[in-house]
C-alpha cells in the first residue's frame, strides 16, 4: 500500500502483507484505501455522489473504518487484521456511506439554492481535505460553514432590509403633527439667573393652551405648582402634571407640566417650553430632547437653556425649516470668585453651598459642616424630587444656615444661595473621574446670587487647587454644541418594523440593529441607545415575552447597580412573563428600622413600580399603594435627614446658635 499525500505514512510491520490482504479483498478496485496516520489506521472510502446537476467525489472515513492505533495494529496476526479489514469493508459499510453522503449532499445544495450560493463552494472538501477525521466530523464542519455563509448572507439581508425600512433622514416627519402645523421656534439663551424660564413661562400661562417640558421631575412639579396660581376670568388655570412615575390629570386641562420624555406628540398647543436645551448634547438622555424639538406640536416653541446650544439650535431650526428667533440673556446680578480659598470649615458661613459629587462626599461634609454649629440642608440625586423640595425649603426659610449638595442644585432648585464653595472639580463619569467641564462648572457656580435677594454672586473652592481650578473653569469659555449628529433612540414602532423585516424577535439583536443598520444618510440624526438598556436586554432574551413588554421593562427607571433595586426589577420580570400581577403593600413597619440608604433606595422602588403600573396596569395594578408608599419613604428620608443634622449639631455647643 501507498500514500498519495506527504503527511500520510506507510504501515511498516506488516507492508507487503497488509498490501497482499487489501488486493486479496479488492479494496484498492472498489476506492478503499488503508492509511496510517496521526495516530490511527483506517480505511478510507472514495466515491461519486450525483445529485441535483452536482458530481461531488468524496475521500471520507466513515465511524467504522477507524481500526486501531498503529502499536495494537501491528501485533495483530494476519488472520485477525484480514477479518477486521473485510468486515469494516463490506458492500454493506459502501452502501451505508454512499446513502450518508447522497443525503448530506443533497441538503447542502438545497439550503445553498435557497441563498443562491455555489454548493460546490462547500462540498469540494469532501475529496480535497483528507485527513483521518471521520466523516461526521468533516461534514459537522461543511454545514457550519455553510451555516456561517448563511448567517453572514441573512445578516446582509437584513441590515438592508433595516437600511430601506427606517431612514433618520425622515424622523422629522414621524412626528405627523409637528410635521404638518406650522411652527416657529424663539430660542431664550443664557446662564443661570438671567430669568430665561421665567420669561418662557410668562408666556406659556398667557397661552390659550400649552405645555412645559422639564429635565427632572421636580423641575415639572414646581412649574406645574407655578401655572396653577395662574388665573385667567377670575379661575385658576387648568393644568396637568405628567411624569414617568405620577399623572395628576384634570379634565379639560388647557396646559400640562411634563417631563420631557413624557411629551405628547399628537395633541397640538399653542406654546410648547423646552427647558435645558442644552441636554441635547447628553449622551443618556439627548434623544429626548431632540424628539421634544422634532415632535412637540405647539405653533410656537420656547428652547431654552445655555448659551452654547445656539448653534444646534440654528442647525435644528434650518432642518425642520422652522423660523428662527433668538433671544440672548445676561446675568441679573453679577457673578465673582472670592479673593481666595476658603481653607477652613470655621470659614464656612450661612448662605454657603458646598458642592461635592458623590452621595457619600455630600453626607461627610454634611457631618463636618453641622460639627461646626451650622445646620445644613442635603440635596443629592439619589433623593426623591418631593425630599429634595422639603430640604431646599428648609435652606430657603432658615431652618438650615448651608445647603450640602451635588451638582443636583444646580438644575431645578431655586435657592437664595450667597456663595458656592466647592469642596472638589473632580467628578466620576460612569468610567472614571475626571475634572468637570467648563459648561458644569459654570452652571453650578451660577446658583450663587439670587436676584432680588443677593447684590452679587460668590465662588470660591474649599482648598487652593480646588479655587484656581474653578477661576480657570470659569474664564473658559463653554464649547458650543455639536450641530450635527442629533441622538435618535429606538421606539417600539422602529423596533416592529425592524422585527417585521428581518423575523427577528431578539430585543438585543433589534436595538443592535437599530444602532447600527438604519439608514443614516448625512448623519444629522444619529442612533443611540444607553449601555444599561443593553444589558437589560440581553436578560430579558432569555425570558418568554414579547418585544414590546421587554421594550418596556428595558426602560424602567432604576439602577442595575444597586443590587435590592436589580432583585426587584428581575422579579417584575419573571412574573410578567409567567402572565402574574406584581403587588405591593402598605405596611411601613420595616420602614422604620431602615437606614437611609434603604429608604432611599425603597423610594425609589416603588416610583419605578409606579412608572410600570401606568405602562402595564394589568400586571401591576397597585399603583396608588406605591405612590403612597413613595410619599412615606420620602417622608422618612426628610426625617432622617433632619435627625441626622439635628445629633450633628448636639454633639458640641456652637457659635452659630
């Protein structure tokens, strides 16, 4: 016996004799060889297979013409290795290898036709790789090439059917009744206390009928609290309140205060007020904004904000072929950094603000500020909006001498703040800390100075680096918006039509597509979706439920990094997709032995069931109980953090008293 390949080795012990019992059987006649190689003597079977239009040779080795490794082979007599080599290579052993082939040929050319692919592309290896793997083995990795080819030439399928389906260059006209009304946009431009909102807001309440558009829930409350003391032929004005977790609905309402992912597009005004205009340029949030500016179906559309969102301002106007006015704003009261640093906690005086950017920063300094003698009003993101409005009251009418907090103050709290001290420049991004951009910086500092109630605004930093950051931050001038490159984020309309396109019903595999097959053509619009939204996603995969629900459950308002608000969240899940009601129950027992993260974090849990509960009624029905039970946890959070200032101040008697 021969090989025809260099890798392919002679039997040595027994050459002539295998050679003479091969010819004996007539192997060599009927296309079977005995090789020895990598470790293995087998018999190799060659062969035609002729199916639809195809000649496919094959040289395979089927389960059975594996005989032996090559020691136990050779100490075999010749009677023993005669009889192994005539029972493994029997007209049976052909006719079972010819049919396995015919059949494995015969779906490879069909599945190729199907995606107009050469199946020769795939069958040729069935002659040309010989190694001493067996036939399954070869053939497991022809389909998965081919399976590969198909996976690659569906995914091309299906990023141009998503490509011809949603095209961005259209998302304008999605919002069909902006769309169609004529519109014209006033930008008022400019930092903070220049009274921009205020001056939208006159004119919002002078409107027949209108609606604001805030960042944060509180900032939808206040206003919605401010358009009720409104009052036109002797009656309040009617208004609604709209927000992901509360709906206060008045029938015949002629203006709603909303948060801005909240807009209803479909119902025309006459004024629409879009607050922090600069979020456009946010990388979680921005989509929401620039759907408020495409959508909102108001004849005349207040942008409001910083400076620096003139030109993507001008750049959005241009696209939705809107007119144009803008209004620039200055300062009410002037705005100036303290000679020098503050240095010392005894320098820290009443109508201060110190700001630190992490919760825990907020509540040492807190601690360190009431040791002083001074009482301290705490405001950070973590709280709810109706603990923020109780603590900034509190700062507001005295009870507390300084307000601790993060850069939360700086969006939708009005405080009679005489200076801003900042305790650090350095924030966390999510990825890493890194010194506050000029725009944050200044709008923080802006806090300082109240109109009508301050004659200037003062800045300082807590330490020397911590002032000269802040001079330099402030004499730098903010970088304008991006006028391009606007984010778009999916709908559960664009997730359907992409899903009827392409069949596909994986809630990850549809964003993904979102982001990265729909038409973009001068990219002024962009996709974009959150990390979080991500990963939510691929959980909910895994789980029986629909796109839309999973959509739904991708977007509820909290943390996965807080682990009890995760748990919940995952729990909500399974019982939405096992078609069970999620319940809650007002007992604040266990509430009363909560620290304050637990109350924090429970506040917040039962606004994210509240937000479920106006999306999916059905499966969480108790939305009244959790808004209740929010109200007692916000309630319990205040006291807290009162007590908490309260034993601070105990501990030692102080000047400030």
């Amino acid at each position: 016996m021969t090989s025809t390949h260099a890798n392919e080795t002679s039997l040595t012990p027994h050459d002539d004799d295998d050679e003479r019992l091969c010819e004996a059987l007539g192997l060599p006649e009927r296309g079977i060889t005995l090789v020895k190689m990598e470790g293995r003597v087998f018999l190799r079977f060659a062969g035609v297979v002729e199916e639809a239009g195809l000649r496919v040779p094959y040289q395979l080795v089927p389960q059975y013409g594996v005989l032996a490794k090559p020691s136990k082979w050779r100490k075999m007599d010749r009677d023993t290795r005669l009889a192994l080599l005539r029972e493994r290579s029997g007209e049976k052993a052909v006719r079972d290898l010819h049919a396995y082939v015919l059949e494995f040929v015969r779906d490879i050319a069909v599945e190729a036709d199907d995606y107009n692919m050469d199946p020769m592309a795939f069958l040729h290896t069935l002659s040309d790789l010989q190694t001493s793997d067996l036939g399954s083995e070869v053939c497991g990795r022809i389909r998965l090439r081919l399976e590969h080819a198909v996976e690659r030439q569906r995914e091309e399928r299906h990023a141009e059917r998503t490509r011809q389906s949603i095209s961005l260059g259209e998302y304008p006209a999605s919002f069909t009744t902006a769309h169609r009304m004529p519109r014209r946009f006033i930008a008022i431009l400019g930092p903070t206390n220049s009274g921009k909102t205020h001056k939208a807001m006159e004119a919002l309440a002078k409107a027949g009928s209108g609606v604001y558009l805030a960042p944060l829930r509180l900032l939808a409350l206040e206003n919605y609290e401010r358009l009720q003391t409104v009052t036109r032929h002797g009656k309040p004005l009617a208004v609604s309140l709209v927000t992901g977790e509360e709906r206060r609905i008045v029938e015949g309402a002629t203006h709603v205060a909303s948060t801005v992912e909240m807009l209803d597009t479909r119902t025309s005004v006459d004024v629409a007020v879009i607050d922090e205009i600069q979020m456009l340029a946010d990388p979680d949030r921005g989509a929401a904004w620039t759907a408020a500016v495409c959508g909102a179906p108001a004849r005349t559309v207040y942008l409001v904000g910083a400076p620096e969102a003139r030109k993507a301002i001008e750049a959005l106007a241009q696209r939705l072929e809107c007119p144009l006015e803008v209004h620039l704003l200055k300062r009410k009261g002037p705005l100036a950094m303290e000679p020098s640093a503050v240095r010392k906690l005894k320098n820290v005086r009443r109508g201060d603000a110190l700001i630190a950017f992490s919760r825990r920063d907020v509540l040492m300094w807190r601690d360190m500020v009431t040791e002083m003698g001074l009482s301290a009003a705490t405001v950070y993101g973590n709280l709810s909006p109706e603990v923020r409005r109780a603590q900034a009251q509190r700062f507001r009418d005295g009870t507390a001498d300084v307000v601790v907090g993060t850069d939360a103050i700086a969006m939708g709290l009005n405080l009679p703040i005489s200076r801003i001290v900042m305790t650090t420049t350095v924030k966390y991004n999510g990825r890493e800390e890194e010194e506050i951009p000029s725009a944050l910086a200044r709008q923080i500092a802006g806090r300082a100075g109240r109109y009508g109630i301050h004659e200037e605004g003062l800045v300082a930093g807590f330490d020397d680096d911590t002032h000269q950051v802040m001079r330099a931050l402030l004499k730098e001038k903010p970088a304008p918006l991006n006028a391009t490159g606007f984010s778009v984020a999916p709908t559960l309309e664009h997730l359907h039509l992409i899903s009827s396109v392409t069949a596909e019903t994986s809630l990850a595999r549809l964003l993904k597509r979102f982001v990265h097959n729909i038409d973009v053509p001068d990219g002024f619009f962009y996709p974009r979706i959150t990390e979080e939204q991500f990963e939510r996603a691929a959980w909910l995969d895994a789980l029986p439920l629909s796109v839309a629900d999973k959509f739904t459950l991708s977007l509820v308002p909290v943390s996965s990094k807080v682990m009890s608000l995760q748990h919940a969240w995952e729990q909500w899940a399974l019982a939405l997709s096992r078609g069970k009601a999620s319940h809650v129950k007002i007992n604040d027992q266990p509430m009363r032995y909560m620290n304050l993260q637990d109350v924090e974090d429970m506040c917040r849990l039962y606004s994210a069931y509240a937000w479920l509960g106006y999306r999916l009624p059905e499966f969480f029905p108790d939305v009244e109980a959790a808004l209740e039970l929010s109200r007692m946890a916000s309630e319990k959070v205040d006291a807290l953090l009162r007590d908490q200032n309260a034993a601070e101040r105990k501990r030692q008697p102080k000047r400030y008293r």
